[in-house]
C-alpha cells in the first residue's frame, strides 16, 4: 500500500507538469493500491476541473472505479493525529491535506508515500521518529508549468 497526495496525482493526469514523468512512471512501476486520503479529495477534484477539465476529473474517479485508487476515510483518530501533526509542524504550515497523508500513512503501516512535496514529506516524521520513504523520482526539468 502506498499513500498518495493530491499534488502527485494531480501531476499523473497534467501531461505539462514537471512532475508528470516522475509521478507516471513511479504509478506505472508497480501494481500496488494507491491510498487517498479523503481530506485531499476536495483539493484534486479543485485541481483537476479548473485546470485540467472534466474529463482528467472523470479519468481519476474511473480509477478509483477500477480499484487503483482507495479512497480512505478520515477516522476520529485521524482528525486527532492530523492536528497534533500540524501543531507540531507548524512552521512548516502543511495543512489538513498533507497531514491527513501522513497520519493515513501511519494508521495502514506503511512509509511509502507518493508525493512530489518533498519540502514537508522530507521533514515530517512518523510518530516513532521515523522518516517517510517518497516514491518519486525528481521531476524532470524538460517541462515546467
């Protein structure tokens, strides 16, 4: 299981965004389920339709369809850990979104997350104190938005 953000999967369906090779290519390397959050629901649906179009909207809820992408719930214990994670981090202002990626992440044991934020996902810590693994390579510098 591997966690995603809204901003990776926004930059797998924007073929212009510098990440979108990076982000394609990590998705397209493994037959993994790709978890995502529902606080980060409202943010990819926002990106997708004013950006992108209706239709890379209805292209990602095909996936969801297909079970490519799970969407997870955002528990009680979650919204708790969110708010202790961005109470901790606040200088950094991650925000309910990336929060809520971080403590997903932790509740279905797993470090992995798919994430082109490297300046938050590098300095957030796991509440063991243990670094998130980010599966994606660096975007591409051929592209830029």
């Amino acid at each position: 299981m591997i966690v995603a953000d809204s901003g990776a999967l926004y930059a797998l369906y924007d073929a212009d965004d510098a990440s979108h090779d990076a982000v394609r290519d990590a998705v397209g390397s493994t037959r993994e389920t790709f978890s995502l959050p529902a606080a980060c629901l409202g943010e990819l649906d926002y990106m997708l339709r004013t950006r992108l179009g209706i239709a890379a909207e209805l292209d990602f809820l095909i996936e969801v369809e297909r079970g490519r992408f799970v969407i997870e719930q955002l528990t009680l214990s979650d919204a708790r850990n969110a708010r202790a994670l961005i109470e901790k981090y606040r200088k950094l202002d991650i925000g309910l979104a990336d929060a809520a990626v971080a403590v997903t992440a932790e509740r279905l044991k797993t470090r992995r997350l798919l994430t082109i934020d490297r300046r938050d996902f590098e300095a957030i810590r796991a509440s063991d104190g243990t670094p998130f693994e980010i599966i994606v390579a660096r975007p591409s510098k051929r592209r830029r938005h």
